[in-house]
C-alpha cells in the first residue's frame, strides 16, 4: 500500500516495541513483506525510533514502573554500573549481543545518565548487524516461487543463511564475552 504501509509498519513497530513485544517478529516481517535492502533500511529507522521512544518513555514518564519491573536484579545493576563508566560503547554491545532482550533494554539505559543522542546513535549503529539477518532470513520468505528454483540458486539461498547465522552467532559471542569482561570491571 505504499507510503502508507510504511508509515503503518514504522507505527506498528514503535508501539509493539513500547509495549515489550519483540521486535525481531516485526523484523521478519519487514523482510518477507518488503525485501532486504528496503526493509533494511526500514526497519533500521523503525527500530531506532522505536527503542528512542521507549527510551524517552522510560526517562521521563515510566521511570518508577521500570525500577519495580527490574527490582535489585544483580546482573542489571551491574550492566547499570557499566553503562554510567562505558556510555555508548555498552549500548553498542549489548544491541550486538542477544543476552538481554532489545525491548526491556530501551527502559533499562533510560535509568542512566546516558545522554540521548549518543544512546540513540549507538543503539542505531549497534542493532544493524542483527536487523541485517533478521530482514534477510525474512526476505527469504519472498522468494519467486513462480518458477522452479535451480539446485545452484538453492545453494546460494542455503549458503546465505548459513553465512549470515554463522556471522550473527560469531558477532553476539564477542560481544557477549566483551559485555561480560566490562561487567566484572564494574
């Protein structure tokens, strides 16, 4: 439906991400319903506004209800801890790392000191690698199924999934160990 639904998903996917509903669905969605490179760039701008709402939210109308849905969780406090000294650098790895769940993330740097515009670029530059193989695996979903495939565009689909879950699964553990060595520093 053209500019339109683009305008529709972007809503969708601000208030889903409001409202805890993970975004890696919608993601999905942007590829199968608008291919890669669209809904790349897409979702890049729908995700960014979204985990900026959130955080928005989070700072200045839902702070108390985020402190009692954390409570005096040892490791988020320790993430916490981490954010006030690293800023920027643990939005970027924690966006690259699956560990915690992007949504309840947004809220959570919101109770720091964080300044917004360096959360907002972070969270951006930091959620492209995940949102380029979820749009990706989505896109897959749009395949031309009016003709026949070939057994080499197979290979080439299957060797793109492998490479691209082999990247994401090598890109989260480094920064899942890197997230870990920054929270025992803290």
């Amino acid at each position: 439906i053209g500019p339109l639904g683009i305008l529709l998903f972007i809503l969708c996917y601000v208030a889903a991400t409001l409202i805890l509903v993970p975004g890696f669905i919608l993601t999905l969605g942007a590829g199968a319903a608008f291919g890669l490179w669209k809904g790349f760039i897409l979702v890049s701008l729908a995700s960014t506004l979204a985990a900026s709402a959130a955080f928005l939210t989070g700072r200045y109308l839902a702070g108390k209800w985020v402190l009692r849905k954390i409570g005096q969780a040892p490791r988020i406090n320790a993430l916490k801890d981490a954010i006030e000294s690293e800023g920027w650098k643990i939005v970027v790895l924690t966006r690259l790392s699956p560990a915690i769940p992007y949504t309840m993330l947004n809220y959570i740097f919101s109770l720091t000191s964080l300044r917004f515009t360096h959360y907002a670029i972070a969270s951006w530059i930091g959620m492209m690698p995940g949102t380029l193989a979820y749009v990706y695996l989505g896109s897959l979903g749009n395949l031309d199924t009016d003709g026949e495939k070939t057994v080499i565009e197979w290979m080439l689909i299957g060797a793109g999934i492998i490479a691209t879950v082999t990247v994401t699964v090598l890109i989260s553990r480094a920064a899942t160990r890197e997230m870990a060595k920054k929270l025992e520093e803290n």
